[in-house]
C-alpha cells in the first residue's frame, strides 16, 4: 500500500548524490578521509572529545558494553520500551538484561524510581534511551550511577542534538551509540557513531572497531604505517568512505531539519491538546529535541481499539507505526518474566503519527481531524 502521507521522509538531495561521487572519484571508498571528517564534525557537533564512526547503532552498543566492562554475571537495566538492538548488546556480552517500567504514559522513558528498585550488586551499568528524542531524567539517572558506581550507556539514537540542562543528549553517560540507519534523522542506509569524552574508551573503541590491529588500512596505504600487530580480539565494526560522505552532507542540514520538526510538533500538539481520549508524551517539554518520531497514547484503551485506529488512519492515506513492541514479551526474551504495567499499556495503545520537516500545515490539519474522528467513532 502506498501512503498519500508517509511515517517519514528521507531529507536527501544533490548535496548526498555529490558527496558520493566526489567519494568514488577519489577512489578511496573504505574507512578513510571521510570517516574521520565526519567524526571530527560530529564531535564538534555535541561539543564531545572522541566521535568514532561505525557500521551501525546496534554494533556500537555492543562496543559500548565492552568499553563498561561488562560481562558474565553481571546485570544491566534497561528499557524494554525501545528498539531490540538496545537490549540485545547486553546479551551479546553474556550479561543479563534487567528490564525497568518507564515513568508513565506522559514519560515514555526509563523511570528512575525503578532503577533503584532493582539495583543489586550485580548491577553494573544502565541503559537509557532516549525515546523519541526526549531526554531520560539524567539528573537523577546519574545520581543514582554515581551512588552505585554504575556505568551509563546512553543510546541516543533519536536524539542527535537533542539537549537536556546545557548538554547534549549522548555527552552525559559514559558513553553513547547513535544510528544513521535510513529513517533516523541523520541518514546513511546503515551507520553510526559511538560517543564519549573517556580517552581510554575511545583509544579502545578504536581498535576493536577493526579486529583489534593496530593501524588502518589508510594509515597503510598512506605510508604511515607498514605493518601492524593485533592486540584484542576485535571485530569488523567500521564505517566506510562513501557512508561517511552522507552522513557529512546530512550534518549540514542538520540543525535546519529539527527546527522545522519542531515547528512540526508545536502544530501537533495545539491541535492534539484538543482531543481528549489522548495523551501527548513529553508535551511538556521545553528543550531542543530532535523530534525523531511523533508518538501519542490514546487513553482508558486496547491494542484492538488502537489497531482499528490505526486502520482508519491508513484507509484514509496516512501511515502510522508503533513505538514499540516491548522486548520482554519477544519469543526470545520468554524466559525474563517480568511485568511492567506501564510499558505494556504503552506497547498496546500508543500510534506513532507522521513526522519529517516538510510535513505541511494542512497535512497536520487532515492527520489530527483524520484521528479525531476515528477516536470519536470507536
Ligand atoms: C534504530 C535504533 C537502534 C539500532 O540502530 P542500527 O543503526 O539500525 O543498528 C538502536 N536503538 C534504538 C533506540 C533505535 O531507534
């Protein structure tokens, strides 16, 4: 089915076409000049130390778990209301998952008061995503890491230039992921880019990035290095030129993007205020966000009430989506019993509505008078 109005838009022009073609003509297409401008600018970007580019946001969680030392025996609390890939990188490591409720409907992120619950002297880090683009309550999230000593991963995949208190969302943890994968706000296809101002994770990152060899190709190739020794049992988690010229091209229209989406949001939520079966996330915050996505909750609901919502909206041209499944009821997360109330009636009555910059006055018009009426008539 087509949709008259898309879940997203990609943000691509001649600037993305020109970028890789300048790439290929230079005829160095793997990691090279291109990956480290473009950690240069990204770092300069987040006002962070060390920007290292990689394949994808799922590879660099992974890193990223290995950067906290974390390993058998240990336990990570996370989300269960995100993306898969948040929560796997802790299985990838031989730790366990320990799965937190989130703040509410309103708050759709990890809720702090939970943290603390499930502490135990397993516990050694926190995931905590920030959904939608909207900051985590980092303030007491940290506080409770410090108190604990626990690390804090931030997977800040819809958040790039989002701010929380003077900060960057992904500077504020020990270290972060980001994803350039196609619908995010930074596009590539596939991407990402682990974030941190500790030198030792970065130097580390660096090699494991490439199977823990000691230089790069490029250096090689470029004369200034002849041979190379491997020290860790690394992997193959490198970006390559050609992504890397995108994601150049897509910085630079960057910060233009998330003014319009928030122009965008600010339409969504006047309009939306009006409803009452509804429950806006976030609709009280006052930061720069990124706007990566659109979510409302519909509320006193069920999955069956959203579903048929759902296919009204899609009747009328105007694709949705939901944020998310949650992990703990996946097949293969079955053996972690575990109730969250608050992420299940999320999971079951939240519809991601359309959002991207060009998103016009008068489609937003037709999408909330479109979910209006289907509210109205269930
Ligand atoms: C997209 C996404 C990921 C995975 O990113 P990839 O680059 O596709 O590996 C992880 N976490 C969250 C919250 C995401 O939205």
């Amino acid at each position: 089915m087509s949709y008259s109005i898309p879940l997203f838009k990609l943000n691509f022009g001649i600037e993305e076409i020109q970028a890789v073609t300048e790439t290929i003509n230079s005829k160095w297409i793997s990691t090279g000049p291109k990956c480290e401008e473009l950690q240069r600018d990204f770092a300069d970007m987040l006002n962070v130390k060390y920007a290292i580019s990689v394949s994808n946001c799922t590879d660099s969680l992974h890193l990223a778990c290995i950067l906290c030392s974390i390993g058998p025996g240990d336990e990570v609390l996370c989300p269960s209301l995100t993306f898969v890939a948040s929560v796997n990188c802790i299985r990838y490591v031989g730790a366990k998952p320990v799965f937190c409720d989130i703040v509410g409907p309103d708050h759709l992120n990890i809720d702090p008061e939970e943290i603390k619950r499930k502490i135990t002297s397993r516990t050694k880090a926190i995931i905590v995503v920030h959904m939608a683009g909207f900051p985590a309550k980092m303030d007491e999230i940290m506080s409770i890491a410090r108190k604990y000593k626990l690390k804090v991963i931030e997977d800040a995949c819809h958040g790039p230039l989002s701010e929380y208190k003077e900060h960057k969302l992904g500077t504020i943890g020990d270290v972060a992921s980001f994803s350039f994968f196609s619908n995010k706000n930074i596009s590539t296809g596939e991407g990402g880019m682990l974030v941190t101002n500790n030198e030792e994770m970065a130097k580390r990152a660096l090699l494991l990035r490439s199977h823990g060899m000691t230089s790069m190709s490029y250096e090689r190739a470029t004369g200034h290095a002849t041979s190379y020794d491997v020290v860790e049992l690394g992997y193959n988690f490198r970006m390559d030129d050609i992504r890397a010229s995108i994601a150049i091209a897509q910085l630079k229209k960057l910060r233009k993007d998330l003014e319009k989406r928030a122009e965008v949001r600010a339409r969504y939520v006047r309009l939306l205020s009006d409803i009452s079966g509804l429950i806006v996330p976030f609709a009280d915050n006052k930061e720069f966000v990124s706007n990566y996505i659109m979510p409302v909750v519909l509320k006193n609901s069920t999955s069956e009430k959203r579903d048929h919502v759902r296919n009204k909206l899609g009747d009328l041209g105007i694709q949705t989506s939901v944020h998310y499944p949650a992990i703990h009821k996946f097949s293969v997360y079955k053996d972690f019993n575990v109730s969250l109330p608050k992420t299940e009636y999320v999971c079951a009555n939240e519809i991601t509505l359309p959002m991207y910059a060009s998103l016009s006055d008068k489609q937003i018009d037709f999408i909330v008078d479109s979910l209006n009426s289907a509210l109205k008539n269930e």
